[in-house]
C-alpha cells in the first residue's frame, strides 16, 4: 500500500474546554448521520461524480427547520456551504448559536467521495486530511470533521478502505464514525454509504 504523508500542523491552539468540544461535535456527526438515515427514507438519488451535488442534497435536510428538529434532532447550529476562510473555500462551515458573535469560532466538514479504489481513497488525505492538518482550514475549537461519500457497494471499514486510506483511524461505530489525532487535533471522519442511491448503473 502506497504510504500517503500526512503534512505538519500549523494552526492555532486548542482553544476552551477541548472535552466540551469533543463530546459535542461528535453527537452533531451522529445527527448528521441520522439526516442521511432519513434522506435514505426518501429515496433520493445522488449523482455518483459529483461531490458538491450530493454536499447539496444533504444540506437541503440540515438546513430544513422541520427536519432537524423531528428527524435529525439538531438544534442550535447554522449550515453554510462553500465559505472563504483561510487558503480555500470549506465545503461546510457550522456556527454554534452559543458562539455566534465569535468570528472566529466554526467548525468545518469537507466532504469526499469514496469508492474502494486508489485514487479517491488518496484524494480524502491529499485534498481532504491536509487541508486541516496543514492550516488550509483553521481549527478554532481543534476539532473538525470529514464525511466520506459512498458511491460503490463495498465493505466499509474493510474495503473503502479505512486502513487504506491510512492506519491511523479509530473507529467510534463500525461501518459509521471513526476518528483520528493528528497533534493538537482531532477529525471525527462519517461514512455515509450512497452505493444504492447512486444515479450510476449498477453492475
């Protein structure tokens, strides 16, 4: 397996109550996912080649009030997508009610497709993991997060593959959430599988 370097850190500290910040970005993942679970009900097709449209697809649902409340049970944050900050441009910028008025004080998720194969599993460290790692992104709270999209059917923690997208990853629920330190921070990575949602053909 091709070793993938994982770049420096260059960011500020770890800002407040790391724990406090640990425990509440992990449940808003959780939610996140139970979004997805609930977009799943629907029957929506996602486009199998387009990361930002099924970003898109999925926001719809964090950014619907009724939704959040009854499906997703998310309370208290604001979704943005594509926002300027730093070096890039985040795929999604969450902002915590309680920290409004800190410019500053967001968290990031960058969204990447996955599929079991080489060149996207090398994608979600070069263009995803190192963007926070290197500063790209900033990490106010030191905790952030990525979501990997599923657009092939394959075996999750054993094929998509965690362990080849490196061996650093924890995993929190199989098949769900892992996690990964890099320093003084922390990713919580969602695995949302979209296999049998893709507008691709099957076989």
């Amino acid at each position: 397996m091709e070793e993938l370097e994982l770049n420096a850190l260059t960011f500020e500290p770890i800002i407040g109550e790391t724990y406090e910040y640990d425990f509440e970005f992990k449940t808003l993942m959780l939610n996140i996912y139970n979004c997805y679970l609930y977009l799943l009900q629907k029957n929506r097709t996602v486009p199998h080649n387009n990361e930002n449209a099924i970003r898109d697809i999925l926001l719809e649902y964090l950014t619907d009030t009724q939704v959040r409340q009854n499906s997703c049970l998310i309370e208290g944050y604001r979704f943005d997508k594509e926002v300027d900050e730093n070096e890039g441009r985040v795929d999604i910028k969450i902002i915590d009610k309680n920290d409004f008025e800190e410019h500053d004080a967001y968290y990031v998720i960058e969204c990447k497709r996955l599929d079991g194969y080489s060149t996207l599993n090398k994608a979600y460290i070069t263009d995803g993991i190192n963007r926070f790692t290197t500063g790209y992104y900033s990490s106010y709270y030191g905790i952030n997060g990525m979501i990997g999209f599923i657009v092939k059917k394959i075996n999750i923690n054993t094929n998509t593959n965690m362990n080849k997208i490196g061996d650093f990853f924890e995993m929190i629920e199989k098949d769900k959430l892992y996690k990964s330190i890099h320093d003084n921070l922390k990713l919580y990575h969602l695995m949302l599988n979209f296999a049998k949602n893709s507008d691709k053909p099957k076989g």
